[in-house]
C-alpha cells in the first residue's frame, strides 16, 4: 500500500512545466511559489520565509477557535428576551389545512406565540436560484401564507417559547387536520410527463450529429441503464439562525454560503431594503450546497417580527430533512458505440430526475460527458418530472457526482467488451480540446494523472480479463475512473485592502467559510499578491456588509476571491503611486509599472528601486491605504477558454463470498485541478470529498416513500454515512500545474473528490466479483 | 419531550417503591429511552435512575455467572471469564452501537430497548400497530430492510434489535426480575414474545418490574461459540442478520449445538429444530446447509428483505463452518 503523504515534502517546482508527476515528490510540490503564469510580467523579489504564502501547508486560521470551542455558530447568539423556536410539519404531500388545534399550546409553559399560515404576517414569495441573480431560496414556495400543503414535511406552523424544551413540547400538542389532495409522489408517475429541462440557463439537450444511429452501426456498443436514490443534507451543523429585529435591522446570525445573496432574497421576503438586513455568518459548520435559503429563516424572522422577541431557531436534523432539500434522484442511460480501437463514435447519456414546480433545479448529470471525452457524435439530454416533495437543490458536486458514475462505469464496460485498458481507452479519447465547445483547454494534464495514479496504485493493466483474486471469504479487485468537475467563476465578488501602519492588512470579502478554509486561503493569497507576511493579513469574511456578493458554491469561491484581490490589489497601487514622495525614483511611475513584494512598493522595470509599504502609509492622512474593487470579468470560463478539472481515482475492493459485505480498503486519487494554493486545506477537501463519495456509493440514500412522500430516515441512525471503520488510507496527490486563466492558477477542490470514487468502487467491485452493480447505493444484496 | 421528574434510586426496593404507574418508568443509561422520549414515543413524567444497582458479575456456586442489570455493556464485554467463557457474548455487545454508547449502555436497558423500525419512530407521520394498536402497520408496503422474517405476524414485522440479547439466547440465560409480588426468574428464550396481533405487548414483564440480573449457565466444556454480525456499514448499524453458533464435537460427530439469530425476528431467534438436526451428524458443510434449511423453513418475507432468508443461511454455515474448523 502507498503512504506518500503529499505534504511530506517541500520543494521548489517550475509553473511552466508541464510535466510533473515524475515521482511523487514531484506531486508534492508545494514550494515557495511565484505567482501563476500569465498573471505576472516581471519577474518580483523571489518570494521567501515569511513572505511565501501560496502552497505553504498554512494550518486553518479557524482551527484552534473551533477546538477550543470559542468559535459562535448561528446557533449560539444570546440576546435578552431571546426565544426558542420549534416547527411542526406536515404528514401529508399535497392537500389543504381544515383545521388547527393551537389552543394547547399556547396554554403550555413557557409558550409566547404560536404562529401559524393564520396569524403570519403577510410576505412575498422568495426568489429561488435562478429566477433573479441574487436568488438565494431553494423554492419560491409561498412560506406559512395559506393552508395549502406542498410536500410531506412543510412547516404548518411555529411555537416559540422561553426554553428550546418548551417550544419542543408546545409543538407536539398541536393538532392539524387535512383535506388530502392527490399527490404525485411516485418517481415512475412523474417520469411519465417529464419535459427535456434546462439548468443555470441553458437547455440541457445536446445534439451533435446522429448518435442512436451512431450507436447501431457502431462495431461495438454498449446500452445501459442507472439508477440513482435522493440524498439529504446532512452537515455537522444543523441549520439555525438567530435572529433580531432592532432600529429597523433585521440582524440574522446566519450559517449561510452567501450572506449577501442570503440577506437580498429574505430582505424582498420581508418587502425591505437589503440595506435592512444585517446577515452574518462567521462560522458555518459545513455547507454542500444545503446553507442557502430555506423556509426556518423567513419563519424565524416573521415569528420575531410578531412576537417582538428575538428568536433562535436551530433545525432538529428531522427538521433538516423535512425542510432543506438536497440531490434529486436520477435515472440515467448511459450508452456508448466504438471502432475497435475504442475510439466513440457515440456516446449518448440522457434520462430523468425530478424537481418542483416551484423551483429551477434540475440535477446537471450529463455535464463530464459534455467535456470528458471526444466522441463523433453526441446525444445529452435531461428531463426533469415534477413531484410533490421538498424542494432538491444543490448537494456537492451536482450533476457529477452521479453523472461520473454513470458514465465512468460504462467507459470500463466498454473497456472490457473492447479488450482495453481502462486507463488506455480513456487516453484514446482524450479531447485535443472541448469536444462540444471547441474551445482550447486553458490547462489539462489528465492524462499525466492517469498515469501517476496508476504508479503509486500499483494498477495492473487489463485487457477484457478480471485481475480480482480471492483471500479467503474475500473477493478482491482493484477499479479505476476519472474525476471530473468544471471551472467557475460568478460575478459579484469584490475584497477591500487596507494597508495598516504597523505592516500588515486587513482583507474584506463578503466570501463564506463553512470550514473548509477560506480565511487561510484568503491570507494566503493576499500575502503573495500584497507582498506583506501571511501572518500580518488578517481576513474579514461572512457579513453582507462587507464588500462582494459571494457565494462559496461550485468550488468557485477561491477563483472569486482572487479575481476580487487581483482588481483591489490594482487598485491598492494606484493609491500608492500617488503617495509616492517627489524625492523618490519611483515618483511620477503609472500602478500598471508598480508592484507590491516583501513588504514594499517597488518599481516593476527596476525591483531594487523600493519604498517600504508602512512609510507610504505613514504618508497618508488617515494612516492607512484602502482600496476596494471587484473581480474582472468572468470572460476566462463563460466565452473564452474550456476550464475544466479532472482526475483520476483508484480504489481496491473487497467482497464478501458469504455476505455480499463490501468494504474499501485503499483508495489513491491525483487530481488536475490548477495551482493547490494550500496542500493541508486541499487535502482535507479531497479526502472528505472522497468520503462523501464512498457514502453514496455503498450506503446513502434517503428513504422517500412513495404511497405519501415522506422520508422515513430522517436521522443518523437511519441515514447511513461512513463510520471510521469504513473509510480506508486514502492517498491524494495532485498535478499542481497553473491554470494560466484562473485568478490564482487555481481551479477549485471542494467538489471534484464526489465525483470518481463510486465508479471506481463500481468497477472495482465487478473485478473482483464480476457482477455488475448500476443502482446507487450498492448495498451486499447485490451481490450475494 | 414532556415534563417529567427525575430521581435516583438507592435500592431495588426503593426502586420498586417509586415505581407508582404507568407514568412511571425505569431509567438505565437512558441511550434508548431518552430517544423514544424526544420522539414523543414514550412519554413517562417520572423517570427514576437504576443505574445505581445491581453493578457487579459474580461468580455463582454452580459455576455460572450473575450479571447485575446495571452492568455497562462495556464491562461485560471486558470481563475475563466472560471473554473466556462466553465469547460470543463479548463479541456480541462489542459488534453493538458504538463504544460511547456502550460504555453509558446498561444490561437491563439492552434487554429491553425497542425497535429500530423507522415507522415506529415517526410519531407524527406514519401508522404503527406497536405504538397505537390497531392502527395498521406502514412497514409492510413500505421500507423494511430491517425488518423480520421469523415470528412476524400481519399486524407487526419489527425485529428486536439487541445484539447481545442473541447471545444471552445461545447461553440459555436467564433474567432475574423483581416486582410488588416478589421475585421472579425468566429463561429469556420466553422472555420475550411474539407480536401477534398484540405488537405493543413485547416480553412478559409486568408493569413495574425491575430486571435486576442475568444468569449465565455453568458454561460447557469444549463448546466453541462465536457470533458473526452482518450489517449496511462496517460499524455502528443494527444487524441485517446476526449469528450466535456454537457447536461440541467429540469423536467426529457434533453432540450439542446451538444456534441464535439477530435482525430477522422479534425476538432472539433460537432455532432449535435446525439444532436438533445437527446434533449426532458429522460436523460437515451438508449437515450446516441441511440445519440452516430448517432454521428458516418459515420465513416470510417482505420487498425489502427477501434477501435475509438466503443471508442468514449463509451465515449459519460459515459460521458453524467456522466452529468445526476451529475444532479440527
Ligand atoms: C445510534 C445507536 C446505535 C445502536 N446500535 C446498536 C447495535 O448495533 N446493537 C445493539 O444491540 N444495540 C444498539 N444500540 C442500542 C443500545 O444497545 C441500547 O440503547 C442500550 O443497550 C440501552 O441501554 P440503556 O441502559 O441506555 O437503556 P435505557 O435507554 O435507559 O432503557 C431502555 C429500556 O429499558 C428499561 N429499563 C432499563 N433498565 C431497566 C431495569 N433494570 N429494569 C427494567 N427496565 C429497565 C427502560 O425503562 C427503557 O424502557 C444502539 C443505540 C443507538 C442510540
Ligand atoms: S413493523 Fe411493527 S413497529 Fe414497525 S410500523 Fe409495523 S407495527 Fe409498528
């Protein structure tokens, strides 16, 4: 088994060079780092000691706070007067409140309000993602405004009460009646009027010459079909808030992923101005896409508003599987044609998942066979059916996550048909560039990934035959595929710079951290694109008055706040330059011709000619230089360039001949992701990226009856995820090549570790079986 | 959850004394209760702690063992002689929950905890024979991957979940209850019973009867036992199907057996016929597949668990497989 750690060891590395990968300590290089191609002209002081920020392993700023127990969640603001709120939700998928029974309650100790779709102040509809820029909700859903009943587990009305016990047993002694409408609960029944659909405005339909008829004359060919379950949301953090309403503020201690689109979409709720709002959320324990805008904030906040208290609201984990939606099912056909030599010549993947009707979510499962592979012809299509359930929404690597099982667990089957390595075919149909935009890939090196992970793995090339052996009861065999998840990059970030007299700065981004790093990544970046020492940086994040409207969604928050720190950092300059003393060299020099390195500016076509930063700060009136901007334009990824990352993940299976019993035992992922701007933060992404992933494949799913739409696992003990004992050695490495058109040369890292492993253990689970495994989760009934 | 009081009892008696009703009810580490509590389904507004009693494992003067019921899992699983002696009940509490809960878990407790059935749990949204009798049963038709295929009935398919209750079964334990009229000694193969159509009625103590220890038999020489959990990850869930085996063999030939399985059935399912069948054959892979045969010649199964009936012949197999290797 492999142990390289890859922060085991430090070296200098080559941004230009292409060819990484030679041993592992080469994937390990996490040196002191210029800053990435493109980005720089003239080559700055070397940056050393203190002054190296990029790729030094910094440990999370945050890190001792939360161990010490000092870091305050959402749910852990006091106020005085503060009250608890507890939620009763509904048993029944679709129909009419008749009646409410709220007269015990509001007997029942401790109870101050009970407040129900009767007595809610009137509000707007919430904007849900996509229906404005700055949608933050996950369904515009009407919240508590009449008796109608959408899904089985809509809040049906709110008690609050001095204590969180009070609140908790007022809202059992609420009774509610219903008139039961008929409801679609039932996949199958959606399916039935499914409608091809479209996601972050686009269609979801692909067509690229005639792939069913490709399909037929192909010389070999391979149709199959997926099934995928719903998942929850299950952060360490249930959600809370905690809210105030005072001097006309409506002040929200938040777990948001993106307070400033959090703050606009509950101020229109509200009919407020967004200024109105003042949302925070310093800490979040974990987000996946599940911390946006659910029903518990407006309910809080109206509760507040008509109990004239303020309110702490924090979700039981039923509540958060009864009220924030996740990972829609799916259904996918996968079905590839190929000449002999392996080279497509169809690749189809289509098939149906389901949403609201009161969203615009449809899971994206089609998106790496739009940009993994080339093919000659194309057909990619999604139908969305709508049903009666809780609003799906985003959940780690949407599309992805599924979309790379599926499509990676065809590739191996058409590996196997063809009598090809698995790696080998995938090589054959790497695309020179974008197979469905034709733009030029801004920096891809998967293939070196392939061949790295298959070194430290120890993969063992196949040729249509199974490798799995047998070790007593054991079936073992090894199974490999790719990662893959795009670049991207939203508008709306901004980051102010305010240089301080004593040498240091203070970085303002309204960015979110759910714990995976931003303000060590932040410093960091601001460290080598200022110039001033990582540990002088100090980084203000999570509150929507600060400047930006971030959201840290699709691994793409560290590209914005990077763009946002390049765009205030040339601004910064400009505020230098005019500070500049007429005695010096550097006076009367353009910003374009400035830099900032090793604590001082400094002439670009002359680096020796220098002024040390807390001079020019002395200088200024206020004493301290500020500057503020927004990130460029988002041209890189949306017109220019095909940004994409990749990887390439292998794990090692074994089965049970008894008991079908499955378990991992190694698992080695190297991923091409850009620059690794922090290979401890990086590390932790893909591993519990990875994680995740071995949930999805072996364990998770929720259980959503069908005959009334309700989930019948709506907690840990139900809802399965790894425990340590499932989760293996998991080795990591990455190609640490510069994208030279992303922000920092970083391409993003939250969300590529989902996609990969549950193809992998799929076809790892065939090597060493033989049996085919194509419904998620692949649980020991199949294979026994 | 309601508001209730909480006290301490110093003594069984005493114990026995606060107990005045059906409002009333026995506390051990509360790792159960307190859940059923949260979830509305027990509602009890007078707890009184017994965790204070019956701590200690003695040794009896006919060679066995007496295990006070408010004994920590943990310390039972850890106890030499019972390693030793009755490792498959070691290995049972450790195959159980998690170590924190098993440190906090009490014996009694463990007997008595209830099942894990989702449609149970969910007070508010789902019918349930077990809490409401008479009102119908949501897990047949619905999710029931854990539920059973031995003793169910139509009105009940829940199993009982307790790991160690399977190999107390195999040991011939016996449970040593107090109550207002007296003592009372109860092998826990009867302990518990079938639901029926009387679900909510599910082991034979009375109201405010106080488990107070476990019996273990002298154990027997040569009798090799073990116990092979079977689950949806590799730690902290409940059986899908668990094997409690053991097997003596002298001369060639098997002259005792036992057999008890978890996760299929309401109870600690002793199968004894599949035992009888055993006994006076050769300890081989056909007497094994023969005896698993009859241990679930009964079964009926749901959507979701067709499954078990096949798994949990495997296991008896491998597991006695197991044992007669050993013996070899
Ligand atoms: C997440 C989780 C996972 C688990 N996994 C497993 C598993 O894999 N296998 C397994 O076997 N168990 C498992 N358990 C269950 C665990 O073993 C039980 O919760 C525990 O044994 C109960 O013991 P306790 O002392 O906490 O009982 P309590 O919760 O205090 O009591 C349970 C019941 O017993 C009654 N009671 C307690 N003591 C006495 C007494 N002396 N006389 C009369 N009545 C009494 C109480 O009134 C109550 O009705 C799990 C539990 C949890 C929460
Ligand atoms: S199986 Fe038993 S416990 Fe579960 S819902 Fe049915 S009656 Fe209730």
């Amino acid at each position: 088994m492999t142990n390289i750690k890859p922060n085991s060891s430090s070296h200098k590395s080559d941004p230009n060079r292409r060819q990484v990968l030679a041993g592992s300590a080469a994937v390990a290089a996490i040196g002191a780092f210029g800053l990435p191609v493109g980005a720089q002209t003239t080559a700055a002081p070397a940056a050393s000691g203190a002054f190296a920020s990029l790729g030094v392993p910094h440990i999370r700023r945050d890190g001792a706070e939360k161990a010490r127990g000092g870091a305050k969640f959402a749910a852990e603001y006091s106020y005085p007067g503060m009250v608890y709120g507890a939620l009763v939700y509904s048993t029944i998928a679709r129909g009419t409140i008749t009646s409410l029974e709220t007269a015990e309650a509001e007997a029942a100790p401790g109870v101050v309000l009970v407040m129900t779709h009767e007595n809610a102040p009137r509000l707007e509809r919430p904007e849900p993602f996509y229906s404005s820029p700055t949608g933050m909700a996950g369904s515009s859903t009407p919240v508590m405004q009449d008796a109608e009943v959408l899904w089985n587990g809509q809040p049906v009305a709110v008690v609050l009460a001095s204590t969180q016990e009070e609140a908790d047993h007022a809202a059992t002694l609420i009774n509610v009646a219903y008139e039961e409408a008929e409801a679609v609960t039932s996949f199958d029944v959606a399916a039935e009027s499914a409608q091809t659909s479209f996601y972050a405005g686009r269609d979801l339909l692909i067509e690229e010459g005639d792939a069913e008829t490709a399909l037929a004359d192909a010389e070999v060919s391979i149709d199959l079909s997926f099934n995928t379950p719903a998942h929850n949301h299950n952060q360490i953090e249930p959600h809370a808030v905690t809210v105030l309403w005072q001097d006309g503020i409506l002040r929200m201690h938040d777990c948001s992923q993106g307070v400033d689109l959090s703050a606009i979409t509950i101020a229109k709720v509200f009919g407020i101005s967004p200024a109105e709002v003042h949302l925070s959320a310093e800490y979040v324990g974990g987000g996946f896409g599940g911390k946006t805008v659910w029903q518990y904030h407006i309910l809080a906040a109206a509760a507040s508003q008509l109990a004239d208290r303020p309110v702490r609201m924090s979700l039981t984990r039923e509540g958060v599987f009864r009220i924030c939606g996740a990972r829609a099912p799916t259904r996918q056909r996968v079905a590839l044609g190929s000449d002999r030599e392996g080279r497509l010549t169809s690749l189809i993947h289509t098939g149906t998942t389901m949403k609201i009707e009161n969203n615009s979510m449809t899971e994206p499962f089609f998106e790496q066979s739009e940009h993994m592979y080339r093919a000659d012809n194309m057909h990619l299509e999604i139908r969305a059916g709508t049903m009666d359930m809780l609003a799906n929404t985003f959940m780690r690597a949407p599309g992805a996550a599924t979309g790379t099982f599926t499509l990676e667990v065809a590739l191996d089957e058409l590996a196997e048909r063809l009598a090809i390595d698995p790696i080998e075919l995938r090589v054959r149909n790497e695309p020179e560039v974008n197979p469905t935009t034709g733009r030029a890939h801004s920096q891809r090196a998967l293939v070196d990934a392939y061949r790295e992970g298959a070194r430290r793995f120890g993969w063992i090339p196949r040729s249509g035959q199974r490798q799995g052996y047998r070790e007593g009861e054991w079936q073992v065999g090894t199974g490999m595929a790719a990662a893959y998840y795009p670049y991207k990059r939203f508008p709306g970030g901004a980051a102010r710079i305010t240089l301080n007299g004593e040498g240091g700065a203070l970085i303002e981004t309204a960015a979110a951290d759910m714990g995976m790093g931003t303000t060590t990544a932040t410093a960091a970046v601001a460290s080598e694109r200022l110039g001033i020492p990582y540990d002088a940086i100090e980084v203000r994040h999570g509150d929507n008055t600060l400047p930006g409207a971030l959201i840290a969604a699709a691994s793409q928050q560290t590209a914005a706040i990077g763009a946002s720190l390049t765009a205030a950092h040339e601004v910064l300059l400009a505020e230098l330059a005019s500070l500049v003393p007429a005695t010096s060299p550097l006076h009367g020099l353009p910003a374009a011709e400035l830099g900032t390195a090793e604590g001082a500016l400094y002439s670009l076509a002359d680096p020796q000619q220098q002024i040390p930063l807390v001079d020019l700060v002395a200088l200024s009136e206020s004493g301290t230089v500020s500057a503020e901007a927004q990130g460029g334009p988002i041209s890189e990824w949306t017109q220019d360039w095909s940004m994409h990352s990749t990887g390439a993940v292998f794990t090692e299976v074994r089965v049970n001949s008894v008991t079908g019993e499955i378990r991992v035992p190694r698992i080695t992922a190297i991923y091409d992701c850009g620059k690794i701007l922090n290979s401890k933060l990086a590390e932790s992404q893909f591993r519990g990226g990875i994680i995740m992933a071995l949930g999805m494949t072996l364990m998770e799913g929720a259980s959503f009856d069908e005959r009334n739409g309700r989930v019948m696992n709506p907690s840990f003990g139900s809802y399965y995820m790894p425990t340590h004992l499932d989760v293996p050695h998991i080795d990591v490495g990455w190609t640490d090549i510069p994208d030279p058109q992303a922000p920092t040369g970083a391409r993003g890292i939250g969300e590529i570790g989902m996609s990969g492993p549950a193809a992998a253990i799929a076809n790892a689970i065939y090597d060493a079986t033989g049996k085919r495994a194509r419904d998620l989760p692949i649980r020991l009934d199949a294979l026994m | 959850m309601n508001p209730l009081t909480y006290e301490k009892a110093t003594s069984s008696a005493d114990a026995l004394e606060r107990h005045d009703g059906d409002a009333a009810k026995f506390l051990g580490a509360g790792t159960n209760l307190v859940d059923l509590m949260r979830e509305g389904i027990a509602t009890p507004t007078r707890l009184i702690d017994v965790t204070g009693l019956a701590q200690g494992i003695e040794e009896q003067s006919d060679g066995g063992l007496r295990i006070g019921a408010g004994v920590s899992n943990t310390a039972v699983a850890d106890d030499t002689t019972i390693r030793a002696e009755y490792p498959a009940l070691s290995r049972a509490i450790l195959a159980g929950a998690s170590a924190q809960i098993r440190n906090m878990a009490t014996v009694g407790g463990n007997i008595l905890q209830r099942t894990r059935c989702s449609y149970f749990y969910d007070v508010a949204g789902s019918r349930c024979n077990k809490r409401t009798p008479g009102e119908g049963c949501d897990a047949i038709g619905g999710f029931n991957r854990a539920h059973g295929i031995l003793g169910v009935s139509d009105s009940c398919i829940a199993t009982h979940p307790s790991d160690m209750s399977v190999a107390l079964s195999l040991y011939d334990a016996v449970i040593n209850v107090e109550g207002d009229q007296g003592t009372r000694s109860i092998p826990i193969n009867d302990f518990y019973v079938l639901p029926g159509d009387t679900p909510d009625i599910e082991n034979q103590l009375n109201p405010g009867e106080l488990i107070v220890s476990v019996d273990l038999p002298a154990p027997s020489a040569n009798r090799r036992a073990t116990y092979r959990k079977v689950r949806d990850r590799a730690s902290y869930a409940f059986a899908l199907v668990s094997v409690a085996g053991s097997l003596i063999i002298e001369d060639g030939l098997v002259v005792d057996a036992g057999i008890s399985l978890g996760g299929v059935a309401p109870k600690p399912w002793r199968a004894t016929e599949a035992e009888a069948a055993i006994v006076g054959s050769p300890p081989i892979e056909e007497t094994f597949r023969n005896a698993a045969q009859i241990a679930l010649a009964d079964a009926t199964t749901q959507p979701g668990n067709v499954f078990k009936t096949e798994l949990a012949q495997r296991v008896i197999v491998a597991v006695l497989q197991d044992l007669a290797g050993d013996a070899q």
